[in-house]
C-alpha cells in the first residue's frame, strides 16, 4: 500500500527555516520523480520543487528558488524540503506526491505558518 507521510510543519517567524521530510513507503522510492506542492485555501495548488530519480535533478518554482532546496535520501525512503528565508507567503499546506502510472498520489500534508 502507496504512503506519503509529511512532517516537520509548524509555525515560524519570518526570515526563519524549516525542513519538511515526507516518508515514503509500498513502492521503489529510489525509482521515482519526487515533488513538493503547497496550497493555500482557495486557490489551485503549487508546485514547488521536483527532484529525478536517477542524478537527483532538481527544479524550483520561481517563487522558492534559491531559498528552498529539495534533497532526497534513497536508502531512507525519505524526501526532504528545506526552506529558508521563510516569507508569510510561503504559509500553506505542503504536501509531497508521485505519479504511479496514471495515478497521482499525495500524502496528508503539513501546515507551515510564517507569521510574526
């Protein structure tokens, strides 16, 4: 059975950093592209960062580039999202997914707040 576990959420004042790790198990993890969406209610969902399976290519959203990183670990199932230099608008749920054949699948999400 396919699981996508977030965590690492919580409040932070702007200007702050946290890591999000979301664990993965029920598939070959090393086998598969990772993504990092967000969204904030009432509007479509984000994506943020994606990273290969293979070399661990990364990209960015405009928005994040240069203050989060996407990062992987294949021997722990485990994708992570640092972000730093935090903004309020970086507040939202952030949620990581995979497409399995014709099937996107998406963990429970982890509420960031960036407020002072």
């Amino acid at each position: 059975q396919v699981q996508l576990v977030e965590s690492g959420g919580g409040l932070v004042q702007p200007g702050g950093s946290l890591r999000l790790s979301c664990a993965a198990s029920g598939f070959i993890f090393r086998g598969y592209v990772m993504r990092w969406y967000r969204q904030v209610p009432g509007k479509e969902r984000e994506l943020v960062a994606t990273i290969s399976s293979g070399s661990g290519t990364t990209t960015y959203a405009d928005s994040v580039r240069g203050r989060f990183t996407i990062a992987r670990d294949n021997t722990k199932d485990t994708v992570y999202l640092q972000m730093n230099s935090l903004k309020p608008e970086d507040t939202a749920v952030y949620y990581c997914s995979f497409w399995g054949g014709q099937t996107q699948y998406w963990g429970q999400g982890t509420q960031v707040t960036v407020s002072s």
